[in-house]
C-alpha cells in the first residue's frame, strides 16, 4: 500500500519511514503541493515547533492542499505536532495561524510535574476506533510534548491522557486521525496503530480494558557506549569508572546493532549510544557510526538517543562544521535526541563568565530547530569532598558517604572528554543553566558508580532533580533490581539508565520489569 509522508524538511521523519516500511507500506515524500492531493493516503509527523511548521507550510504551498485533503475527509494520519496544527493556535506561537480544520486550541501544561511530559503513558479510549483492533487497553505508546490539544468539540476526542491534568491524546473525524503520542516509537503497540490506519479494515471497536487513569512509566534505559577496539572494529564497550581497558585492551562487550535490537526485544524503553571517542574524532568522519544508527532505526522502535562529539568544529581543510549541523546528520540517520556533553561544561563555563546565554550554543540552536525534547546534557560529574561547606562556592551537600578522610561534604564536580578532565563547574548548576538553555532532559552519569554495581548515586541524583523540572536520568552503578526500585522511590528521576549488568546479562529486562511492577513502580511491560 501507498503512503505519502508529509515531509516538510525540518526533522526526524526517518523513524516514521521506517516503521511504515516495516509495515510493508511503500512510503513517498510528498515533494510538491500537488503530491497532497493524489495521495491514497497521507502521513504527517509534525517535528519543531507549532511557528516554524506553520511557516514551513506556508512557505511550501502546502496549507490549501492540505486543508482541501482534510476537508474531504480522506485518510489522515497526524502525530505530534501533526495533530497540534490542526487547530486554530497555539500558546507555543502566540498570533500563528494554524490550519484551523478543527475548533479550538493548543494548551500548554501548567502542572506540578516535569515538563516536557516525556515518556511511556498510557491511553483511555473515547469512542471505539479501527485503531484499537487488536489492543487490550493496557498499552502504553511513547509521548514526549509541552503542549496538548484543547478541542472546542468534545466528541472529536478519540483517547485521553493523564499528566498533571486529563488531556486529548489522540483525535478522530471520519477518516482523520491525529495522535499526540510517536506510534513509530511505541513498540510492538505502536506498531499495532500503524498498521490498523494502513489496512482500514474491519469494524470500530473498543478494547476489552478501558483504563480509569493512566499513568507515565518510570523508563529502562539501556546504553551502549561505543568505540573502536583494538582491531578497529566497533564495538559496544563498558568501562570502570570509565575505563574501558582491561589488560590493556578495549572490553568488548558485543556488536551494537544486534545489542540494541536485542534490548529492544526484550522491553528497554529506549537505547542510547554513547559514541566514547567524539571528543577525539569527529563524528561527521566516523561514517560507522551514522551507519550503525541508520541501521539500528530500521529495526528498533523506541526512542534513540546518540552522544558523543556534538560541538562546533573545524577539520583539517579549515572548513566548519556546527554543532547543529553534526545533531542534523544524527537525526537524520534516525536518532531521536541527541545527547551533549563536553560542550555543556564548555557552554555553561561561558555562561557564567558572561553573566548569560550567548544565543549560538548548541544548546540554543539545536533545541530551537528541533524542540527542546531531542536535547540531551549528559553529565559526567565526580564527587568533591571538603570538610566544609564554607571552602567551596560550588553547592554543597551533606553526604551519608564520608569521604577518605571522613569528610562530611562533597559537591559534584563536572568533567569533559569522557571523564579525563575536571573543570569548575558543579553538576546542580550545570544542570540548571542547561535547563534554561533549552535542554529536555538530563542524562546524570557518576564516574565513581560507573561499572561498580555498587547501585546510583542517590544523593547525586537527588540534588540535580530537585534543582530542575525537566526529567533526569539516572545512571551509573546498577547492580541489582533493588538498585532501580531505590532510585525510583527515594529520588525523582524518571528513568534509569543501564549498561553493565544488562550486557554482562546479570538481570534481564523482562525480569526486573516484572520485579518493580510487584514493587508498585510504573512499568511498561511491553
Ligand atoms: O563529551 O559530548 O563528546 O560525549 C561523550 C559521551 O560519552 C558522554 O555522554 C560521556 O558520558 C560518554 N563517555 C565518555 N567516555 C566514557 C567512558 O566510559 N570512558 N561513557 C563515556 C560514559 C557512562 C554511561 C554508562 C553508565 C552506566 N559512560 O554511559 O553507560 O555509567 O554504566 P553501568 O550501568 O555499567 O554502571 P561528548
């Protein structure tokens, strides 16, 4: 079957094509006003932000065929932002028009809890739909928004959402559909809608479950930190304390594309790959790598986040290359964040020194082209110890963990180029200032947990969510289950990050799913 995919040249839409491809479905880039029309049926994943789509559109010519598409009510589908402008505004553009095919407005979420709302949540269905064929009603399908959808018209709700407040999660008119949440990243479920939109067979229904609330899952993340070994082939490595030597040689702890499928399968919420050596080599050169992500796109539908080497550069020859344009190449080989490291310390640094935001960070540029939720700051801090809070400027914590000398305090300090380098900044205030810079999420490492199995840092993890809204990832140190039920219960991340204890296959995924939803911890069991 034939799709046409509404690619208006501002992101990711390659996660799309490939969970359509999967499907079977043969998928067209709509390139031309007039492909809208002859399409059988169309895809639009919204990426950016609700002011630069509606220009983009504009810009192309696609508004009046898109709005003559829809009002002859032919079959749609609209994710994300792709459902958002389907409404008159939003408050993410204050006075731009949106395609306005159905009443009402786009709404920002003013709620106690981290936003962007990102994460696994679940659906409450409104009415039945073709789309529900073959679910429970317990699934859970991938959001990650600031923003939702306030129709003026009630009986336009296919399914609602709890975060905070109840939300619209997903529209239906006729042969129009529109969801909030990323189907091509939603696993086997989201998987599921894809192909009840392409097949459009049989009856409406209602899945057997209908939820009373939903509830966003606390994610399993695993990583794979990714290098050249000592043959040049890569591979996924796992460091101590960040050293990925033993016996003089690289770890290799297995191929990346088989690793991160194989997690993939087994339930993880999402991969990362951290690319070890970006600082050193810079990844526009180091082909292997988009090619591993091109490759590991077309096989795994959860979300996929890449570091490593995001920063300004010049090559050899003397030509440059922005930050913005390394996190383009990524996105375009199929990543769907992208994670920063070095040069947070370096921005922040700068920030500091000159009392605010320079504007042109990598931060700043890619958060604005892309939305600040495909921005990662990775954090490699470790711990500082003093014997008081009064011989540091640097935010000092009490610590449980007395340091060699049985000091009392320690602060967090950051460090650049995988760990080899301290510098002058703090983990709370690096994490805080990226946050205002536009950063999505935070990605807290710990050097001294990293590869211990000694369980995370909890006070480390602690301090930095307390000091942002936007959600943190914990990771380094995981040993057991008992290590993610701690820190799900006695700090706020939202996610726990792996790597060691899943390649070394000490706990597998589906076992410790299955031993925190027994603890009471939300979970999605895929
Ligand atoms: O600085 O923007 O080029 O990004 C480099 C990225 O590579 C950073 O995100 C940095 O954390 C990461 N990195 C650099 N060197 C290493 C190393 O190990 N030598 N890995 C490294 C960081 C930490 C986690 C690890 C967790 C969980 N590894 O990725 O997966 O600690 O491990 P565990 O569960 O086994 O304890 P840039």
């Amino acid at each position: 079957m034939k799709v046409a995919l509404l690619d208006y040249g501002a992101g990711n839409v390659r996660s799309v094509i490939n969970a359509l491809r999967a499907l079977g479905a043969e998928v067209r880039p709509v390139k031309r006003p007039e492909d809208i029309l002859s399409a059988e049926r169309l895809v639009f994943p919204g990426v950016g932000n609700f002011g630069s789509i509606m220009r983009a559109l504009n810009e192309k010519g696609f508004v009046e065929p898109l709005r003559e598409y829809l009002r002859q009510n032919r079959p749609f589908l609209g994710i994300c932002l792709g459902l958002q402008v389907l409404f008159e505004g939003s408050e993410e553009a204050p006075g731009v028009a949106g395609l306005s095919v159905f009443p009402g407005f786009v709404r920002r979420f003013r709620v106690s809890l981290s936003v962007p709302h990102i994460g696994w949540n679940g659906i409450k269905p409104a009415k039945p739909s073709r789309l529900f064929r073959g679910l429970s009603g317990e699934e859970k399908f991938y959001f990650v928004h600031s923003y939702y959808v306030d129709p003026a018209d009630p009986a336009l709700a296919l399914t609602r959402t709890d975060y905070g407040l109840e939300f619209v999660s997903a529209v239906e008119s006729g042969n129009i559909v529109a969801l909030q949440f990323h189907p091509e990243k939603s696993g086997p479920a989201g998987l599921k809608i894809l192909e009840n939109f392409l097949s459009r067979e049989g009856e409406a229904v209602l899945p057997p479950r209908i939820l009373e609330k939903t509830q966003l899952a606390k994610r399993i993340i695993a990583c794979l930190d990714v290098r050249s070994d000592d043959e040049g082939r890569l591979v996924v490595t796992k460091g101590l304390q960040y050293d990925v030597r033993e016996g003089g040689r690289v770890r290799d702890m297995g191929a990346p594309v088989e690793l991160a499928h194989l997690y993939f399968q087994e339930g993880a919420d999402e991969i990362t790959f951290l690319n070890i050596t970006g600082f050193r080599h810079f990844p526009l050169k180091d082909q292997p790598m988009l090619e591993v992500l091109r490759r590991t796109s077309e096989r795994v539908f959860v979300p996929l986040t890449i570091g490593g080497g995001i920063r300004d550069f010049t090559d050899r020859d003397g030509r440059s290359y922005s930050a913005l344009e390394v996190a383009s190449a990524y996105f375009r080989a199929g990543a769907d964040k992208v994670s920063i490291g070095s040069d947070a310390v370096y921005i922040v640094e700068d920030y500091l020194r000159r009392g605010g935001a320079s504007g042109n960070s990598s931060i700043e540029t890619i958060s604005r082209v892309y939305g600040r939720q495909a921005v990662v700051i990775s954090i490699d801090p470790k711990r500082r110890y003093v014997k008081s809070p009064s011989e540091t400027e640097h935010p000092v914590i009490e610590t449980e963990i007395p340091g060699p000398n049985g000091e009392r305090y320690c602060w967090f300090q950051c460090t650049v180029k995988g760990g080899r380098e301290a510098r002058d900044v703090d983990a709370v205030t690096l994490a805080r200032v990226c946050e205002e810079l536009g950063a999505g999420e935070i990605l807290l490492n710990s050097i001294d947990r990293d590869g211990t199995n000694l369980g995370y840092d909890l006070e480390l993890i602690q301090a930095v969510s307390e000091a942002v809204s936007i959600p943190v990832i914990a990771s380094s140190g995981a040993g057991s289950p008992e290590h993610f039920y701690e820190v799900f219960t006695r700090t706020r991340a939202e996610a726990a990050l792996a790597a060691g204890i899943f390649h070394r296959r000490e706990v597998e995924i589906p076992a410790l799913k299955r031993y925190l939803r027994e603890k009471g911890i939300e979970v999605r069991l895929a």
